[in-house]
C-alpha cells in the first residue's frame, strides 16, 4: 500500500503531465481536457474573457462559482487551482479591491497558472505551493474557499475539511464541485490511475458532509448533482488515462497523444470501469459554513 506522500505524488506526476500535453501537444490546436468540466459547468459567458490555455486545461467536475454570493472586495482561496479557470471568474467576482489564492502542489500547474495570469494582466490573484492539507494561509482570513474536483484526491480528506474551517473568517463559506461515490469495487479503490481520474479516492456524500461537519463546518449539503452513466464514464476516464499513462516527452507520432488512439490496455480497462461503475459515480456542488 503507498503512503499517502506516495499518493500525492502520483497525483502531482500525473497532472503534470496532463497539464503539459494540454499546452501545444503536436504544435497543433490545443485539446480541451476535462470532460466532466464541459458536462456540469461552465456558460459560453463564464469563459468567454478567460485565457485560453485556462480553459482547455481545465480539469474540474463542475462550476463551484455559478450562484455563489462571491462580493467585490472578498478573499476566495482556490484548493487545487489547476490552470486556474475558476481563479479567473473569482477574479472577476471580487474585482480589484479583492483577492484570489489558488493553492496547489503541483509545478507545472502553478506554471502554467501564472502564465496564464500574466498573459491576462491580471494583479489580484496570486498562487501559493503547498499542499491541501496543511494550506499556506493565514488562520481566520478568507470570506470564500472553493475547489473543483481535487478534494476526492487527497488521502488526508479530515485534514483537508479542518484546515478548510481553519482558514475561514467567522461566517465565511465553502462551495465546492468534487466527485461523490457511491460502492466503488475493490479494483477500482486499488487501481492508482483511477484514483488520479478523481474517481478512486472518492467518498460518499454522507461520508464527504459527516468529514466537513466533524471539522466545526454547518449547514453541510449538496445543492446539485450529476449523475454519470456508463456513456459518461467511458470518455471521462479515457480523457484521462490516455495523458496520464503517457509516457513519451514528444508525443508526435506515440498512440497515446492528441486523441491519436488510447493504449488497448487502457481500453480495456476503461471499458470495465464504465461497466462497474455506471450510476456510482456524480459530480456535486457542496456548500458549508463556518459558524459566524
Ligand atoms: C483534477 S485537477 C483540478 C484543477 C482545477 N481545480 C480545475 O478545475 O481545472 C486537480 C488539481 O489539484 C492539485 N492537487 C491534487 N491533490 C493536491 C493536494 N493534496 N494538495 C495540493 N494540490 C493538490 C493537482 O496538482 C491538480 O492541479
């Protein structure tokens, strides 16, 4: 069994890569990547004005920010930032007398996160290494936490919830999307690259609300979901087993690079998955407080 330092890094080896093939594979058109993001999330609009390269890197399972009550003037820490599309709309939602801080563990991330930012000219968002379970933040100083799709990643999910009541202000609120599960199969919970397709390490609902209730968090609920079939599930784990099971630097000309053809390893193991799982697995946006 990995330690969960193993499993993290496993998880930062597989996203750097995804997030480097995502940035001009084969010097053609870049390929958008997460397909749980295009399903449960973003408007036309919430895109439109954001870098590129943030969006098709985008690698969440939904939109935490659409319906929040995000104000001009707040703090919002991103857990997980990625790329940084959602440190993009925060941007917007708080304007310049606010603040945004993505938080992520991965280099090639915060790489391709602050050239985003400086592409876009950009001064309020600001994105900080460290790990999600022990956040590079002050105690008491956020207005807004939100994550898309990272949690379900972390072995040290009860570390996460505290450090998420630790950092906000009395009264300051969670709003997250991330992947709820519901039965996984021994294979799948064993199976490292599944856990890095934000399926394997993920928990029930009542688990995910019962860890954020026990960190001080209230009103703890789910306020939408998706549900995946098998039809989903398919392209959902292709989309990423294909990048993270690759092994070429040059990907012109390899079978596993710009939607050129997934390894039939992985096929069939993509194929079983879809099976198994068809109806276990949905994306959710859950929203907690911290006692004023
Ligand atoms: C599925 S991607 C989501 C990225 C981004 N939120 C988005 O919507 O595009 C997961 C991200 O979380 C980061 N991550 C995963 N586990 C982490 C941890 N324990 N601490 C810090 N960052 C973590 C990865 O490096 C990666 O950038």
């Amino acid at each position: 069994m990995p330690d969960n330092d193993q499993i993290r890094t496993h998880v930062a080896d597989s996203y750097a890569k995804a997030v480097t093939r995502s940035t001009g594979c084969c010097g053609g058109e870049k390929e958008t990547r997460g397909v749980a993001a295009q399903w449960a999330g973003y408007s036309i609009s919430d895109t439109a004005e954001l870098p590129h390269d943030a969006v098709v890197s985008s690698f969440g399972c939904g939109n935490p920010l659409a319906f929040s009550e995000v104000k001009e003037g707040q703090t919002v820490v991103d857990l997980g930032s990625g790329a940084g599309i959602d440190l993009f709309i925060a941007s917007q939602k708080v304007g310049p007398t606010g603040k945004v801080i993505g938080v992520d563990m991965t280099d090639e991330m915060i790489d391709a996160a602050n050239r985003n930012i400086a592409e876009a000219g950009v001064e309020n968002i600001e994105v900080r290494k460290g790990l999600i379970e022990e956040l590079p933040i002050e105690d008491n100083s956020v207005d807004w936490v939100i994550s898309n799709c990272v949690i379900n990643l972390s072995p040290e999910k009860d570390k996460v919830f505290s450090e998420i009541f630790r950092v906000l202000k009395p009264g300051g609120q969670m709003r997250v999307s991330d992947i709820m599960v519901d039965e996984l199969p021994e294979w799948v919970r064993n199976d490292q690259r599944l856990y890095n397709t934000c399926i394997g390490g993920a928990i029930s609902e009542d688990e995910y609300l019962a860890g954020l209730r026990k960190a001080g968090m209230t009103d703890a609920r789910a306020v939408e979901s998706l549900v995946y079939d098998a039809s989903q599930i398919g392209p959902l784990i292709e989309s990423e087993v294909d990048g993270l099971d690759s092994e070429s630097e040059s990907c012109c000309g390899s079978s596993s690079c710009c939607g050129g053809g997934t390894k039939i390893a992985d096929m069939d193991e993509v194929k079983r998955a879809a099976k198994d799982l068809h109806g276990k697995v949905r994306s959710s946006i859950v929203v907690a407080s911290k006692p004023a």
